[in-house]
C-alpha cells in the first residue's frame, strides 16, 4: 500500500482531484435524492472505502508506537484516559456540545493535515506555511458558520473565501522565494481549500464532509502506509485485512446497521476512537519536539 499510493507523485495528486470530482457530482445526485427521502446515499460507501480505514491506521500505528505509552505517560496514556472519561460523559449527557468539540477537533485536525502534505508534496511550501494553516481555519471556519447563519449566500461567500486566501498565499510564496507557484504548487495550496468547499454547494454538511474529506483520507492511507512499511516493517496485506475489518464493524455500527439509537454505546465506541484519533496525530507526525521514537520511524518512512 505504502508504494502504491505515492503522495509525492503526480499521479497522487490526479487520483485524489478525480476522487473529489466524482464523488461532488455522485453526491449532488445523492443531495437530491436525499432531500426528496428516496434511498441514495454515497456517505456510507466513502465511510466504508475511506473513512474508516483512515481512523483504523491509528490502531496499529499506536501499536507501533507502543513504548511511549509507559516513557510518556501523561501524553499518551493519561490524556487518552481523560478524553475517553470526559468524552463519555458529554457523549451521554450533553450530545450537542460533545458533537460541537468533534467537529471543532475534526477541522483542525483537517487542516493541520493539509498543512503536512502541502510540505511532503511540495517542500518550497514550508515558507508559507504559519499563513497557509491560518487561512485555512478561517475558510473552513466562516464557511460551515454561514451554513448555519446565511445558507443562501454560502456559495458566494465561499467563493470570495477562496479567492482571497489564494491570493494571500500566492502573494506570500512570491514574497519569500520571488518566484510563483508551479501548476503543481497551486493545486497543492487548493487541496486544503477543498476539502471543505463542498459544505457550500450541499445542503447535507455529513454528505458535504464525506465528499470534500476524502481528500483527506487518501492522504492519510498513503502516509500512515509509507510509516507501517517503511518505519515499522508491517506487512501491508495483514494491515488492509484489518482496516477492511474494523471499517466492516465501524461503519455498521455508524449508520444503524447494529443499532439506531444514537446515544448507544456501540455508537460511542466508534466515535470516541475518532476523537482519540485526532487527538494523537498531534504527536504522531512531529519530527522537531517529538519524542525518539517517533522522529526516527519518520526519518525512516519519508
């Protein structure tokens, strides 16, 4: 998996723009059906093939990280315990507020993301980063708010969104090394951009997020398989079996499949594993002020 999807290469970038391209216009039929409650809805296949698998390299990653869970003990065992402790409580007795720190958690987590690619894909992208991370939150941010404000004027407002932070990027890349982006460059910049773009031209934000987040996905398969095969040595078939597994488990547990009460705990089990998901990827992707291990799996896999 690790030498299939190269994230560095061109043809990555074209898969992940032919992904996103397909699954908008699979998704502005669902986003009709949906709305007329006729049964359509490609959220669960992206949940399946992508989504998931996404939040299961998490399991054997941390499995391969195991050592810090007793070196580092407040980051990596105590915290996790707190969240799943707190997460639980909220998750029962205050959904709504549990949903809004998932959500919040989600996007920066997104976004941070978008930002490590942006460099791994093209490194000249490093000088603007602090700005290109910045600029990020602030699109994703005013454009899910207006959702919930301004929904008919979410498409424009969208727009002039994404034309000014390009314009402050490219602007701010020409500044620092005095030339423009190359093609590759620009479509590397606009990857963080769209991930979130489709929450303006969809009613549904689920179906929005699992169209636009995709591109997140396949990032994250292709560079948690480069540290599996490349920094830990894992077979990558037995890594696939499982991800194929827990996404089968997840993904039927997510959608109703098991159960449709919302507050059950075959609900919360998945859900608080996403949440620790974002939690340890703050740790887990870090060559300056990590610890050991982690800097050296990473010298090893990129």
């Amino acid at each position: 998996m690790g030498e299939v999807l190269n994230f560095r290469s061109n043809s990555f970038l074209i898969i992940s723009f032919i992904l996103f391209v397909a699954l908008f216009f699979l998704g502005s039929t669902a986003d009709e059906l949906i709305n007329k409650n006729q049964f359509f809805d490609p959220r669960i296949l992206v949940m399946f093939l992508l989504a998931e698998p996404h939040f299961a390299l998490t399991i054997p990653l941390m499995y391969g990280y195991r050592s810090v869970f007793i070196e580092h003990r407040f980051i990596f065992s105590y915290v996790p315990i707190m969240i799943v402790v707190f997460g639980a409580l909220l998750f029962f007795f205050a959904n709504q507020f549990f949903l809004l720190i998932f959500l919040i958690a989600n996007i920066y987590h997104v976004n941070r993301q978008s930002v490590g690619m942006s460099i791994l894909q093209g490194t000249n992208l490093f000088s603007i980063k602090t700005l290109y991370e910045n600029s990020l939150h602030f699109f994703a941010g005013i454009l899910i708010f207006s959702v919930f404000i301004i929904p008919e004027y979410k498409m424009i407002l969208a727009a002039i969104l994404l034309v000014v932070t390009m314009i402050l990027n490219v602007t701010y890349y020409y500044k620092n090394l005095n030339k423009l982006p190359d093609i590759k460059s620009m479509y590397i910049l606009l990857q963080g951009f769209l991930i979130f773009l489709p929450v303006a031209f969809f009613d549904d934000i689920i179906l929005a997020f699992a169209v636009g987040i995709s591109i997140h996905y396949m990032q994250y398969i292709s560079i948690g398989s480069n540290v599996l095969s490349n920094g830990f040595g894992y077979k990558i078939m037995i890594v696939m079996l499982f991800c194929v597994l827990y996404s089968l488990l997840s993904s039927s547990s997510l959608v109703g499949f098991i159960t449709n009460d919302k507050n059950s705990f075959i609900i919360f089990i998945p859900t608080i594993l996403q949440l620790l998901h974002f939690y340890f990827d703050a740790f887990l992707w870090r060559k300056k002020g990590s610890v050991e291990i982690v800097k050296n799996t990473l010298e090893k896999s990129f």
